[in-house]
C-alpha cells in the first residue's frame, strides 16, 4: 500500500487518483484505489490494468504498480504518450484484495475467491474444488454464499469496469496473476464454457501485431477454457452483461497467468512457502519480473490507441479472421 500512497501522492498534476471502496477487517479500512489518465470522454478507447485479486500472488500488484511509477514518471515529460492521451484513457486498478495481501491468502478477509465470486455457472464439469465450489471459507476457491450479494471487492471492480470501461468504442482489459507453470500465458474469455468467443478474430488480429513487432516474446495467447474452466469468473460475467446491454463498443478483458515456475526453479525452496509457490522472492527476481512484462503493458498502450488496426474489422478481413481463430483455437473443440 505504501507504493499505492506514494503514487497517489505524485499523481495531482498528471491524473486522477480516487477510493472506489473501502473495505473494513478487523478494526482496520483497506482503501481500494484507482488511478486514471487522459481524456473524460466518455467513448475514448479505454485501456485497465487491474492487479491484486489474489492476495498471495503479490507479484501481480507488483508489476502493475511498477508500471504504473513509471506511466506517472513518463507522462509528465513524453510529448508523444501526452499526445496519445488527448485521444485516449488510460486506467490503474492495481489491488483489487487489499486484505488478501494483508493477510497473504488467495481469498478476501472472508474466505471468498473474488475471481470465483459472480453469479455465473460452468456450463460443463470443472476441476474439483480449483473451479469454485460452496463447500465452506475454509477451502480455497471458495465462491461465497449464493443467496449472498457479490463481496465488496468483486461488486466495486465491476462497478468500475462499467462506468469507466462499458462506455469507450473500443477496450483492453489486462487483469495480471501469477500460475503455477513454465510458461507466460495470456487468456481471453470464456472460462465458464468452450463455446466460440465473439472477439476471438479481433484477439488474433492483436496477436498477429504483437508476433510481428516482438517475434520473440514468451506469451502463449489462448481461451482460459484451453487449461481449465472455472465458476464465477468476474471477466466472463462483465463480458456477457457488455454483450447482453448490446453496446457499440468492443471490450476486452485479458487475463495474464505469469509462470512461477521460473522462480521455483532457480530457488527450490520457495516451495515450502505459500508466498513463495507464487511470486519471486529474491529483490533482484521481483525487478527482473516487472522489467519482463513492460514491453507488453507499452504494446497495450500502443494498441489502444490505434485500434483501427486490430479492432476495426469488417467484411472479408473479418471473415478470414474468424475462420483462422476457430483452426487455431477452436478446431479441436467444437
């Protein structure tokens, strides 16, 4: 939280910082913050990092917040980035689960999975338990209560996503976690179902511009489906709601899963810390995980705001599209 302070504390001439919740445990109020640069108009092409839904995985507030130092440091002097942001938004959600991080659990001061929390099914079989479940707070992944609204977080990150996101002609969404793999990966929905995904030709379009300009970047882009299928996905959930409001604009929620793997191997005995399973713990290790993933959060920013270049795709581009994302992640599964 003393990173998010001091951010807050250098942000007045350059953005906007506010408090979107507040949430209480134990005698102590855990702000949530958002931080907001360029344009207020409303229909901007709109790009959020979100971070910290998961307590445990530390590394991913980490990352945004780092970036989110520099975007601060940048935009007070980079004619270009100032220029962008005449046209653009440009958003920082970087602690969803303020109290998550207090305590280091994957879950909120109440048990609950944020990231299991909305009210949406698997339409097939999950993996037990890793799925989301309502057994009790005493597992992990727990859901929360279905007769119960969504936690104050999950309800405060969407309520976000729909005045700041819904709005804009075109959206990215980069949601940062950590997983337990080898490898970088980079989800879009759904995580709920194998069904196709709407967007899928406009996500292959914004691949093919990251292969072309980083050739040797380390992210597998892919449906979440293709490694696992969960209940109550927040990404899903707002999806489905933008799709079912039938606003003009493209949202896109992305969700990257770094590898932990990377840092287990170098330092085998992080696996007999919950801390440690899910983050570098070696200061040089934390450094070396945020520069990792910059040049990604920069093509981000370069892609929202020229989004007539993968956004934008109508008759026979479109349709190539589609019959290329359905070989390359849909042929095998439908």
């Amino acid at each position: 939280m003393e990173d998010l302070y001091a951010c807050a504390d250098s942000i007045s001439t350059v953005g906007e910082v506010r408090e979107e919740a507040w949430v209480r445990y134990r005698h102590h109020d855990f702000p949530i913050l958002s931080f907001r640069f360029g344009t207020t108009e409303p229909a901007a092409p709109t790009l959020l990092f979100v971070g910290g839904v998961h307590g445990l995985e530390k590394i991913g507030t980490h990352v945004v917040t780092s970036f989110l130092k520099s975007f601060i440091r940048l935009v007070q002097w980079d004619q270009t980035l100032i220029h962008l942001l005449s046209s653009c938004r440009i958003l920082f959600y970087p602690l969803v689960n303020p109290v998550g991080m207090f305590q280091n659990t994957r879950a909120n001061g109440r048990g609950v999975d944020l990231m299991r929390n909305a009210p949406i099914d698997a339409e097939h079989s999950t993996l037990p338990l890793v799925g989301g479940h309502r057994i009790g707070n005493w597992l992990p992944w727990y859901r929360g209560d279905e007769f119960e609204p969504m936690e104050t977080e999950s309800a405060a990150l969407c309520d976000f996503v729909r005045k700041q996101v819904f709005p804009a002609r075109t959206s990215l969404i980069l949601d940062v976690h950590s997983g337990f793999g080898l490898v970088d990966r980079v989800w879009f929905p759904y995580a709920y179902s194998q069904r196709y995904y709407p967007h899928a030709p406009r996500i292959l379009a914004l691949k093919k511009l990251l292969d072309q300009s980083y050739p040797h970047h380390v992210y597998v882009l892919e449906p979440q489906h293709h490694s696992y299928t969960t209940h109550g996905d927040l990404w899903d959930y707002l999806s489905l709601e933008h799709q079912d409001l039938k606003l003009p604009g493209v949202m896109i929620p992305l969700t990257m899963e770094m590898g932990s793997w990377h840092w287990v191997k170098k330092n085998p005995r992080q696996m007999f810390s919950s801390l440690g399973i899910f983050n570098p713990v070696l200061p040089h290790r934390i450094k070396r995980a945020e520069r990792r993933h910059f040049f990604l959060f920069d093509f981000l920013v370069k892609a929202i705001a020229s989004g007539d270049r993968w956004a934008e795709i109508q008759g026979q581009k479109k349709i190539f599209l589609e019959k290329k994302a359905r070989q390359l992640w849909y042929s095998a599964r439908r």
